[in-house]
C-alpha cells in the first residue's frame, strides 16, 4: 500500500540485514526501500495519484496478480467488527488483490483508527493472518478478531 504506516515498515526493512523483494503501488515506499542495496524494488504501473503518491487502476492490479508475496503489509482509515474500512476504493481494490496474492497478510493500525467504520469494507477480519497495534483492541474488536482466528500483536 501506499501510506505512511507502510512507509515505516519500508524503511525498517531497508535498515535490517534481510534482502527482501518489495512489491509497492507508493511511492514513497518504493524510495524508502530503495535505499538500501540489499533490498529489490519493483514499483507497479498504473494511474499517478499526486495526492495518494501511488498508482492505482486495473492496470495496478493486473500486474499484482504476477506476484506471490510471502508477507503483505498494508494500512487502512478504520478497524471494526465488519473488517478494514476505507474510503477510497481504487487503495481498497489494491489492498484486497495484494492480501490474496500472499500468504500472511498484515494490517496495521493505531488507536485513532480503531472502531472507525468507513464508506468501504475492505476485507473482512478472517482474511488477515496478523493485526499488529500499538495498544491493545477495546474488548468487544479484540474478541472479534480472535474469533476470526487473527493473531494481534501488541507493539
């Protein structure tokens, strides 16, 4: 995904002494892993947002679908008992085709987004692998989550 959760995660990874493959729609994700010579970056075509620095479209999730990834990271505006929430569908359709593209699918949330339900459901809960957070689920989203066979990661 293209937003500044995922930007963070790129620029741990460019620092480890891992040599992974980084397969983005953003941007700043692709510089921030770029960085480092031991990380591989392919950038995915499609149409520029200037807002977003991402490129989204058909042609973004076509090419997606050429990949296997064994983790995919990615971000959303809201976390709640119906799934990832988020506004913009172009980001959810590339969201949805990463997450089934890969084996384990990580989405990672602070408090502020917690219980937000917005205008698009992007996944169901069950479709995740891992919730990693930076405080711990209000009760009622962490039974959810672990009915749906989530695992949650205090961070």
């Amino acid at each position: 995904g293209a937003s500044a959760t995922t930007h963070l995660v790129a620029e741990k990874i460019a620092q480890s002494r891992i040599q992974p493959i980084i397969v983005t729609n953003g941007l700043d994700i692709a510089e921030a892993g770029g960085v480092s010579d031991r990380v591989r970056v392919i950038l995915c075509p499609g149409a520029y947002s200037a807002h977003e620095k991402g490129v989204y479209g058909q042609d973004t999730c076509e090419y997606l679908e050429r990949f296997h990834a064994n983790v995919a990271f990615t971000s959303a505006g809201g976390v709640t008992e119906g799934g990832i929430t988020d506004v913009d569908t172009n980001a959810c359709w590339i969201k949805r085709t990463m997450f089934r593209r890969a084996e384990r699918r990580i989405f990672m949330a602070d408090p502020t987004k917690f219980t937000i339900r917005l205008l698009e459901i992007v996944m169901p809960l069950a479709s995740l692998t891992d919730l990693v957070v930076d405080k711990p689920l209000p009760k009622n989203l962490a039974e959810v989550t672990e009915a749906a066979g989530v695992t949650t990661v205090v961070a």
